[in-house]
C-alpha cells in the first residue's frame, strides 16, 4: 500500500528479499510475507487471510495518495481490483491525488470513487448521513480555536467545470475547497477518506451479509505537512476524537510517521507505555544500514524537550550558528578551546560570536560571564 522499500541488485545472489509482517487477530498469530522480485521490479504479497484478519486498513501518504484495504469489499471487485491486486500483493483501493478530488470511472463505465468534490456536494445536498459524519469529523480535526472548518454553499468555478464545488466558509466569506490553504486541504482529504471508508465499508457488508468491522488501522504519513504549528501539536489526538464520532465502539490503531517535536509533544497526555511504541528508523553509523530502534518514551513535556531530546538528537534548541558559539564557550570554559574551530579559540572571539548569535536576553550570556568572569558576581 505505497510502502517504499528496494532493495540492492546484489542481494539478489546471496537471498530472496523479503519483508515479514505479523500480528494478532483473535486471539490467534496471521501474518504475510511480501518478496521482492528483480525480473519484474515490483513486490509480491501472498494473501494468508489477510483480508479476512487485518480490519479495515487505511493508509494516508503525505502527497495525497492513498490506500484502503477493505475485507467486506474483496467479494464485490471487479478487473480494475484483480489487475491492481496482481501487480501490488493484497486487493486494495489505491488512490492519488487527483483521483481523491475528482474521482475514477473506468471505460466499462463503473465508478470505483467519485472522488471529494462530487461526493461532498451530492453528500451535502441529500442531507444523509455522510455529511452529518463529515461534518463531525472536520469539526473534530479543525485547528485550535474558535475558527472550526465550516461548509458553505456549493458554488460553480469557472465556465470550463460544470460542476458544483464544496466551500469552506471564513471570516471573508466563502472559498471553494480547492482554494483553500494547502493545511486545509490536507485536513479536508483526511475527514473525507475517513468518511468515506467507514460508509463505504457498511455499505458494502450489508450487500455482502457481513457484520462490519469493529477495528481500523490508520497509518498516517507526516501529519504535520503544511499544517501551522499549533495544528501540528493537536493533529493526533483530535484524529483519534475523529474517529471515534464515526462509530465510538470502534477500535483504532494509529501509525505515524513524523519529523515534528510538536506532533510528539502532543501525544503526551494520551501515549500509554502499555500499548503504545516509539520506534526511531536511523542510520547505524557503523554498518551504514537504516535501522529501526525501539526507543523508551518519555514524557518530555514541550516541544523544546522533545527537540533537546535522544530521539532528534539536538544539543539545544536554539539556530545552529548559536549552537556552534555555545559548545564552543563551553569547550573553552573546560579548557579545551584547542579543540573549537581556529576563528573560537579565544575569549574575545568566542564573545564576539555569541554577542553576534544570541537575543540581548540568553540566559547563556550570563552564565557566559560569570563562567569568565566571576567578578560579575553581585555577592
């Protein structure tokens, strides 16, 4: 489902590549393997029950594209699936972009999404349920604040789209979805897959006689991308507050991948060390390989903490050339300056740098002089 992993030609000679998953469905252990074939440049999935094991899975990538894997669906595909299914492992929708926004009609005339823009507008006009639901979920994923994500009127666009277009409403007035912040629209495509997914899935276990799933997988692929940073540090929690406004006695799984402090920081109040991981995937210095390293969690507090701490490996948080100046003072009150750079050597020159890097109120200015000058002291 989008998964980016190749592997290097030479290994082929000394094994198969492979990536194994596993995992516990009712009790029991299910899993797959996915091989990697050179011949035909792509990885290959045996099914192993899991479609009938793993939920409902959606994954969600930071360029738009994403991918549904719906076991209540499997029985009602058709070629576009099994083609897709032949060339990607596991029967999945997978969708870009631009399918997202305006949907995917095949030549033998079958819509398998109609895509936000159409689905919201018919959504909205009939009153169902969807735009109830939508409606929770933007509410619940709306920033910080009193300024929640509200819909206007459809409106049409320009003479060339005969389509009606979904608005947002602002303090201005309203704007088409497509005209909206990059933040916004990312928001947006996340309430309407989640929506989408959870009524499509119910739609198709009551053509197929099934009970719906009681469990979801999100994997979410950098949140934080475009979104302000007060949005960042309450993107998680208020995506699991989403959730639970589509069906609260579902259970949901989340996997985020994130560069942000700000998006740790917020997972403080809601990370239980019983059930929850924090996994760093990092360069091994000796072997030069990527691995992934289970790391304790810690409550750090801000995201200041998180920025100073062992997973971003950052010595201060503060711009790098203030940085530089500081471990370099620091150096120097050790007695080590013959270790700075040839231009940090000296007292004068350190001084000067951290007069040129530093706010006129560090707190490290004053330990900088006491640390030099004791004579500073007021005692």
């Amino acid at each position: 489902m989008g998964i980016s992993a190749w592997p290097r030609p030479e290994t082929e000679r000394h094994c198969d590549p492979a990536i194994c998953a596993s995992w516990l469905s009712r009790g029991q252990r299910v899993g797959i393997v996915s091989s990697h074939q050179f011949g035909r440049g792509g990885w290959r999935s045996g099914r192993n029950n899991l479609l009938d094991s793993a939920g409902l899975v959606l994954f969600l990538r930071n360029d738009g594209e994403s991918g549904l894997l719906d076991p209540a669906r499997a029985g009602l595909r058709g070629e576009w699936y099994r083609s897709a299914a032949e060339s990607t492992g596991p029967m999945h929708e997978k969708l870009n972009s631009n399918q997202a926004w305006n949907g995917v009609r095949l030549d033998d005339g079958n819509t398998i999404c109609r895509g936000l823009i159409e689905d919201l507008v018919t959504w909205q006009q009939t009153g169902g349920p969807e735009f109830e639901a939508i409606q929770r979920v933007l509410a619940a994923l709306s920033p910080p604040g009193p300024e929640k994500l509200v819909f206007g009127q459809p409106t049409r666009i320009s003479m060339g789209d005969r389509r009606l277009h979904p608005t947002l409403r602002v303090p201005y007035g309203e704007i088409p979805v497509t005209m909206a912040s990059a933040g916004t629209r990312r928001i947006l495509l996340l309430a309407y897959f989640l929506v989408w997914t959870w009524y499509g899935h119910l739609a198709a276990c009551q053509t197929v006689g099934r009970e719906p799933e009681r469990s979801i997988i999100v994997l979410l692929d950098e949140p934080e991308m475009h979104l302000h940073p007060r949005w960042q540090r309450a993107i998680v929690p208020s995506l699991l507050s989403a959730i639970g406004t589509l069906d609260k006695d579902l259970s949901v799984q989340l996997i985020v991948s994130t560069h942000s402090p700000l998006v740790l920081g917020s997972m403080g109040p809601i990370f239980d060390k019983q059930r929850d991981k924090l996994f760093e995937l990092a360069m091994d210095e000796d072997s030069g390989q990527v691995q992934v390293y289970d790391r304790p969690w810690h409550h750090s507090g801000d995201a200041t903490a998180w920025l100073t701490s062992d997973t971003f490996r950052r010595h201060q948080a503060r711009l790098r050339p203030a940085e530089v100046a500081i471990e370099a003072a620091n150096l120097f009150i050790r007695g080590k300056a013959d270790t700075n750079p040839e231009h940090l050597r000296t007292k004068e020159q350190i001084h000067q740098e951290l007069n040129r890097v530093l706010d006129g109120d560090d707190p490290y200015r004053s330990y900088w002089m006491v640390a030099t000058d004791p004579s500073t002291l007021p005692f």
